[in-house]
C-alpha cells in the first residue's frame, strides 16, 4: 500500500465521520490568503491593463462586482468583510464615531482599542478558536484582541512599507509559518483615486501598478510551491465616486444655524450630527431644504442598510448625493481637494468593489453573480473547515465558487500539508 492509498483511506474515515456532524471539514486546503486592494471598484479592471487580474480570472472565479455595504467606508467595510456582519452588528459604523457608554471618540488614524471592535469577531479570531492559524498584515482592526485572543503574528497599518514587503511578510506567514488565514492589506488604488479622481490617468497607472504587486504575489506562490494549498481572494471593501469642491461642496452651518448644533463627525459622503437638546427636528427640515442632502433621525434610516441599529450612531444622520460632499469647514475642505470619494448609498454602482478569487479549491474561469461583502466570512470559514461564528452572511451565495475535491491526488497533497500544518 503507497503512502498516498494509506492517506486517502484515512481521508475517507474523515469524510465518514463529517456524515455524522453537521459540517464538511475535510474538503479543501485549509489555507486561505485574504487580500484587500482599498477602494477598486468593479470595473477598474476594464480600465487598464491587467495581465494578472486576467489571470486569476481565467483560471478562478471573478465576479461581475461585489454588492457593498453602508456605510462604504474603509474600517466598516474592512470589518463586515472579515467578521461576516452588517455594520449595525459589528459596530464599526464610521470611520470616526462616538460612543455614548464610554464616553470616547474613535478616529481611523489612531488605532483604537478592542472595546471598539469586540461587538464582532474578525476570521483570524474564529480561526484561533478553533486551534487554527493566522496572521494580519495592516488589516484595519487586525492587530486588537477580541475575548483575549490575537492572531499569532501582527503587523500593524503603517503605509510607508512599500507594498512588495508586504507580499514578503504574507508568503513568509504562509510558507514558513504556514498559517491557516493570513489577510493582507494594501491602501491603494483607494488612495490614488481620493486624490486624482476614479476617471484620472494616474488612477489607472495605479491600477496597473496594483495589477503589477499581483503578478510578484502569483509569482512568489510559485516559487515557494504554495499554489496547491493556498486559496487566494483578493477583494475590495468599496468603490470611489467622482466628486468636487469647487460647486459640490456643502457646508452644513449654511443650512442650519450653529447654535443649534453640539457636534458634528466626520465630513465627505457622510455626517453625523448631535443637535442641541430639542433640535433634532429642526436641524433634519433645514438640512433637507438642501436637495442634494438627505438627513434621517437615527430611527428612520432605512432598515435594508442595517446601520441604525447601534449606539454609535447619532441622532441625526447626513448622506450627500453621489458626487456632492458635505463639510463643517468649506476653507479646510478646499485645502485638501478630493476628486474622488466614498462612503455614499451602497446602492450606488459606482460604489461597488472588486471580487477575484483562485487556488486549489476554487473552481476555474467562473464568472459569478454579484453577493455581498459579508458573504466571503462564511466562505473563507468553510475553505479553513471551521464553524462560522454568528454572522449576516450566506454560504449558499459563494458555494458554488468552491469546488468539491474530488482529485485524489490534490486529497493527498492536502493530507501532507495538512502534516506540516498544526496549530500550536
Ligand atoms: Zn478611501
């Protein structure tokens, strides 16, 4: 008997033992990298040239674009991405929030602490749970603890790492350390397109560029003999929408009269507001003389983007029509132009991302239907063979991305890898 025959009846005994659990465990690979590319919208790709993302799409699954969640913004979106939750569930809501019981404010650039992100549980804290590995690289919220738990190597946000590093650091956590789940983060094209515009030539350089980082992360899983383990995603949390200061700017003290204002957070495609006391009707009428606003009292924002539902949200709400941004400083907002933006209605094509995904267990040149953002948590729990914790995702929308492996011989690559591959 060969130590493959010995291996795959093993498997088998596996396979028996899932017929009586609820869940398949033994099916695929076990290693998955989580790639975001910030703010690539559906049809970047169709812009430039891109050989790679070509590629992956001949030879994996590409979807036509991915339905985002509101808010799109890059912490709330990264976090449903990788915790499978609607914002409201997650409490992510913003990228600068105030949380009424503690009292504290959150804001993107100062790394906040876990009692900001412990109303959900990120896939590299699932995958621990369950005696698997993982590692973060400048994942938003991928380097806090979530009930005492942190993924087994962190490298915190810092954008001076020059990408090619950072495609380094993954295939080191997955070749070396061999880790179940590794996400990896990259701040562009969204950068770029905040700051040239979504319809810009530098825009589709840097989408060559980000197509050119691909090719070295294709290449470097070759080299390191990886392509038959790792299963790579490689996603986005949003789109960007053309804006402009010059005659789409709004300043909300235009329309409503500063006394009867406490705070404002964040400016953009969004703005939250806390009216003086017995004002909130009145800051919503004067806000809505504006057509190109559109204020809710926290209660009627519109239940199918499942965002009300936390105590991070503010009693007043502002969402700018696409293209139109909404300030408390026109002067501030003028030194700092934006040609693009995010953060409007998910319903907004021009706010939907990317998806492509190829490896081992993903079938080849499928091109799928668009699901949401929150799907790809249960997905990825299923490649690593571990239960979902609680989410608002749905296996059934990604299942049939996946292959069922039927191919001995990859059952027995998968046997040995799985050899080199337990968790501490
Ligand atoms: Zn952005």
């Amino acid at each position: 008997m060969t130590g493959c025959s010995v291996l795959i009846i093993s498997l088998s005994v596996a396979v028996f033992i899932n017929e009586v659990t609820p869940r398949s465990c033994r099916k695929y690979t076990q290693q998955v990298l989580l790639v975001s590319m910030d703010g690539f919208r559906y049809d970047y790709p169709e812009k430039a040239n891109t050989p790679n993302f070509d590629k992956m799409e001949r030879n994996g699954v590409r979807a036509e674009y991915v339905d985002s969640i509101f808010t799109t913004k890059t912490l709330p979106s990264h976090y449903s991405i990788v915790t499978g939750l609607y914002e409201e569930n997650h409490g992510i809501i913003a990228n600068a929030m105030y949380d009424p019981e503690f009292k504290d404010e959150f804001s993107i650039g100062s790394f906040p602490g876990s009692k900001w992100w412990d109303q959900g549980e990120p896939i590299w804290i699932t995958a621990r749970k369950h005696g698997l590995t993982s590692g973060t690289i400048h994942w938003p919220g991928g380097y806090i603890d979530i009930q005492g738990i942190r993924a087994n190597k962190i490298h915190k946000y810092n954008q001076s790492v020059p990408f090619e590093h950072r495609v380094e650091l993954a295939i080191g956590m997955l070749a070396k350390d061999k880790f179940n789940i590794v996400s990896l983060y990259f701040h562009e094209p969204d950068n770029t397109g905040h700051i040239f515009g979504p319809e810009s030539a530098e825009l589709v350089k840097m989408v060559e560029e980000m197509d050119t980082v691909l090719g070295k992360l294709l290449d470097k899983l070759k080299e390191h003999r990886l392509t038959d383990s790792v299963n790579l995603i490689v996603a986005s949390d949003h789109g960007m929408a053309t804006t402009n200061h010059d005659n789409k700017l709004i300043n909300i003290y235009d329309l409503v009269d500063l006394t009867m204002i406490k705070s404002t957070l964040e400016t953009g495609a969004i703005m939250q507001v806390v009216p003086e006391d017995g004002q909130v009707d009145s800051v919503i009428r004067a806000i809505n003389r504006n057509p190109n606003l559109k204020a809710y009292k926290r209660d009627d924002l519109p239940e199918l983007w499942r965002v009300k539902n936390n105590r991070r949200v503010m009693p007043v709400f502002v969402i700018a029509n696409e293209g139109w941004t909404i300030t408390n400083d026109t002067q501030l907002t003028r030194q700092n132009p934006r040609p693009g933006d995010h953060g409007y209605d998910s319903s907004l094509m021009t706010m939907k991302p990317i998806f492509y995904a190829m490896g081992p267990n993903f079938r080849s040149g499928v091109s799928v239907t668009p699901f949401k953002i929150i799907d790809i948590y249960p997905m990825i729990c299923e490649l690593l063979g571990i239960p979902p914790s609680p989410n608002n995702g749905t296996l059934n929308n990604t299942a049939s991305f996946l292959r069922p492996c039927q191919d001995s011989q990859r059952m027995c690559n998968w046997l040995n890898f799985e050899g080199s591959n337990n968790s501490p």
